[in-house]
C-alpha cells in the first residue's frame, strides 16, 4: 500500500509540473496584428491625435502589423488587457517588434504600459496625460537617441507618482530593419534590456547608480530654511592689500605701436587706388532707377596691383608693443578668512521610505501614444509573458527570419550601389561600432557629443575617417581627464589682428557651419525683395 501511495503522488507531482509548465509556456498578452486591429485596439478621440494607423504589410514580408501611415502627426491608440498584468510575483517579459521602414529622425516608437485608470474612464480618452506603469521603447530626436525605460513609482509616504528613467540607457539602432526589443523584470529587482535578443544593458530598480531619481530617495537633504550666515567668506583667494602698483606700470600704453623701423616698399602705387570701374560692365536694360535704386559700376581688382607690392595710401605696419602691461591688478594671496563653499545643514528627509522591491502597479492596458516626423513605423509582436524562453520562443519565430531577410537584402543593395551614392558595408559596421562605443558608461557625459558627430558622418559618408579620427579625440580627452585630472587648458593666444579676432568669434560660436547655412537660407527664402547689388561685395 505504500508503494502505490508513493506513486501516486509522484504521479500528481509529474501532472501538476507538465501543466503548470504548460500554463508557463503561453503568454500573458500576445498580439500579432495577423488580423485588423479595429474592434480590438481603440484609436483615440482626442483632437490631438490626427495621426491614421493603418493595418499594414511590413515592407517586402507577408506580416501585418500596425502602422503609423503619415508624416508630422500625433498618434494614439490603446488595447485594454482582459485581466490585468501583475508585476509583483515572479519575473515578467515585455517585448515588442518595431521596424523604422523610412527611418527616424525625430519621432517616438515606444509602448506605454498603462496601470488601472480612474473610475469612468474610457480608452478613446487615451492621452499623454493616461497614467502608466511602465514606458518602454526608441526614442530619437536631435540630441535624443535612447530605448527609454521608465517606471512611474508611487511613494507611499506622499501617495504621488514620480517618473524613473533608467541611466545610460542604449541608443537606438541607426538602420531601417525590423528590431525587437526585450525588457526583463526579475523578482530580484533586476532589470535587463535586450535588442533583437542581445543584453545592452543591466540594472537594478533600487540602485541610484542606475535610475534618476533613485526609487527609495535619500535620508537626509539640505534644509530649505538653513541660510548662509553673512560673514561666511567663500573666497579662497583674495587681492594683497598690502600690494601696491610699480612706478613703471603704465596702463595706458597700447597694446600696438606703429613700427617705426617700417620702411615703404620699391614701387608702392600710392596715386593706384586698390578697386577700379569694370570697364566693360554695362547697366542692365532691365533696370529701374527708381525700384532698384541708381545703378553704379561694379568694381574689379586694380590690375596695376598685381604687379605693384601695394596701391594707396600705405602705412606702417603695427606691431607688439614692449611697454606694454596692461592693467594693473593686485597679486592673490590665501584668504585667511576662507571657510569653505558654504552648504546648508542636512535634515531627515520627510519622504524618505525604506523598499525591498518596487511597488509595481499592475498592467491594464497598452497603448502607443507617439509623434514622430516619419511614417512607416511598423508595430508587430507585441508580448507580455513569465518565462524569458518564451520571449526568447517568439523572438526566433516572429523576428528572426524577418530580420535575416531583410539583412542579406540590405547587404545585396550595398554591395550592388556605387560607394559615392551611400555608406558602404564597411561604414555602417564603423558607425554600428561607433554607437555601441557610445553607449559606454565612462562616455555618457559625451554622448550627446559623440552620436552628434556619427550622424553627420552617416550623411556625409567621405567623412568617415574624420569621424573616426573625431571620437578617438574625445576619448583620449576623457581618459586623459580620468587619469590625469581635470586640469585648466592654457588660454588660447589673444588675436593680434582684427581679422584673427574675427576668426576665433566666429570659431566660438554654437552651432555648426551647417546650422548657420540652414538658418541664412531660412532668412533668405523669407526676406522681402530687395535692390539689386549695386557693386561687387569686397
């Protein structure tokens, strides 16, 4: 009798695991957009929204998924699950397909993960103002180039909800492929971040090393009532009172005197002038003395110069002067009334809990809520499950034969177009190595900087090594730094001419060449008409 009862349980034990691995194997949530999203997904009412989604082929496949049809258009849409999602028992997968098929410049691909909502509301009210759990997916636009990953934390202390945005997160691949993207949450409080597959970053929930603001908030913080004492001296170098200026420093000396041992060169053209008349310019038939102003001879070079060391009035050149100081200034000595950067007192925080894991608010609904400047983003697969085998299942199902398509496809277009006409394969794999570089940690300070540069040279591919030669600067300038600290750069030598002045304005000004050509084009096309040029700009 003993024997059966064992075996009987063993028996039930075998059930029991088959179905419950069963049960672990079908996802949560599935959608594969193989049928129309009406009925099923509830597009928003908002007048916000203009944006048509359209069910859709993925361009060169036999696979539906949901499309973002037009350019320059806000988009929203939303799917209630039957049951809600809980995040609080277990590891739970989310993951999604996009393909970016006319690229993305400036514009959203991300899914919001929506907790309950209030009482009487309905999803053709879905906006940014819907309140969500978890925002997760691409982001790019000007210097934003990241997969987001967002938690919306409630802190019980004060019942408000408070965005956490992962650091560092990865940037978004560059090409115009299918992509799926994976985040797993462990009970752990791990968190990891998968693209087509492959770990780009890991984190966990409760470290301020890896989300901003750090989910469990400090103990203490500065005391807002706390003032700086007015005798607290912050100076750490102050002026020698007990200096006093030389008798020779003359601070009105020029900084340039004329050079008196200057002597005029053999041949100078003093009666020449530098511009003359163009003898064979004519007035224009065409013009009008009183719309176009009256018409002067445009000027030409002298010709008599050209041969001359000079025509006109000449001068002496101008040189350093000796004598010169400048202003006096008192020498600085240590400030012996120095106390420090003053700081307020810290006090106990009054909203400072303790957490042993987050308190993840249950999935209601999912929705995309984006504006984007492109169409012809494609969502597709979207799948929330228990068991990252079951992702890992789908993603080698759904994407992965897509994905291998479309990238012999693209490798046949690469090989078959001139190199002048596009990157060749061996420039997208340096610009591929040059995201990936920028993504690392040490480097985030310069991101912005570093992907600024790789897509200039994406649009400019001749650039490449200039490119290269650029980002290898940068991080020799940050190790540089790390190892050797950050020391202050000697002062650039002051301009001596008026035009190496105008040089160095010009060479500090923001914004790239490109940036300010855009924006006297932009000037240009929207001036007035005005008068003709009246002679050649000089």
């Amino acid at each position: 009798m003993g024997g059966r009862q064992i075996a009987r349980r063993l028996l039930l034990l075998l059930i029991a695991s088959f179905v419950l691995q069963i049960w672990a194997s079908d996802p949560l949530f599935y959608e594969s957009f193989d049928e129309t999203f009406e009925g099923r997904w509830i597009v928003s009412d908002k007048e916000d929204y203009q944006g048509v989604w359209k069910h859709s082929k993925s361009e060169g496949h036999e696979d539906y998924g949901l499309l973002v049809s037009e350019k320059a258009r806000k988009y929203a849409i939303v799917k209630e699950l039957d049951e809600p999602v809980t995040l609080k028992d277990g590891t739970i997968v989310l993951q999604y397909e996009t393909r970016l098929q006319n690229g993305l410049e400036c514009g959203g691909a991300y899914l919001k993960y929506l907790r309950p909502q209030d009482a009487g509301w309905a999803p053709k009210e879905f906006d940014n103002e819907s309140p969500y759990s978890i925002m997760f997916g691409p982001d790019k636009c000007g210097s934003t180039n990241k997969v987001h990953f967002i938690l919306k934390h409630k802190n019980p202390k004060t019942g408000k909800y408070v965005e956490h945005h992962l650091k560092y997160p990865p940037s978004v691949p560059s090409d115009k492929l299918s992509h799926v993207y994976t985040a797993i949450l462990k009970p752990d409080n791990e968190l990891r971040i998968l693209i087509d597959g492959e770990e780009k970053k890991k984190a966990n929930f409760l470290s301020a090393d890896d989300f901003e603001p750090a989910l469990i908030p400090p103990e203490t913080i500065p005391d807002p009532d706390d003032k700086k004492p007015e005798d607290w001296d912050e100076r750490p170098k102050i002026p020698d009172p007990d200096a006093v200026k030389p008798d020779d420093w003359d601070e009105d000396a020029p900084p340039e005197i004329e050079d008196e041992d200057a002597v005029k060169p053999e041949g100078w053209l003093d009666d020449e002038p530098e511009e003359i008349d163009d003898p064979e310019a004519a007035k224009p038939e065409d013009w009008d003395d009183e719309e176009d102003g009256e018409w002067e001879t445009p000027k030409i070079d002298n010709p008599k110069c050209e041969a001359a060391p000079g025509c006109g009035e000449w001068k002496r050149p101008m040189k350093k002067n000796p004598a010169y100081k400048g202003k006096w200034h008192a020498p600085l000595i240590d400030n012996p009334d120095y106390k420090g950067i003053w700081k307020p007192q810290q006090i106990p925080n009054p909203d400072y809990f303790e957490l042993d894991k987050p308190d993840f608010e249950p999935i209601a609904a999912i929705g995309i809520e984006i504006w984007t400047m492109q169409d012809g983003v494609l969502f597709d697969n979207i799948l929330i499950a228990t068991d990252e085998k079951v992702a890992e299942s789908y993603r080698e199902k759904t994407w992965k034969p897509k994905y291998e398509v479309e990238k012999e496809k693209q490798k046949a277009e690469e090989a078959a177009a001139p190199l002048a006409d596009g990157l060749s394969g061996f420039q997208k794999k340096v610009f591929d190595v040059l995201y990936k570089i920028a993504d690392i940690p040490f480097l985030q300070a310069y991101k912005i900087k570093i992907i600024g540069i790789i897509e200039k040279g994406e649009q400019q591919p001749n650039l490449t090594i200039g490119i290269l030669v650029s980002v290898v600067v940068v991080i020799a300038t940050v190790i540089f730094r790390i190892l050797f600290g950050g020391k202050k750069s000697a002062a650039p030598p002051k301009p001596t001419t008026e035009t190496e002045s105008d040089a160095a304005a010009e060479a500090d000004a923001p914004g790239s060449s490109a940036e300010k050509e855009g924006e006297d084009e932009k000037e240009d096309a929207s001036a007035p008409r005005s008068r003709r040029s009246t002679r050649r700009e000089t």
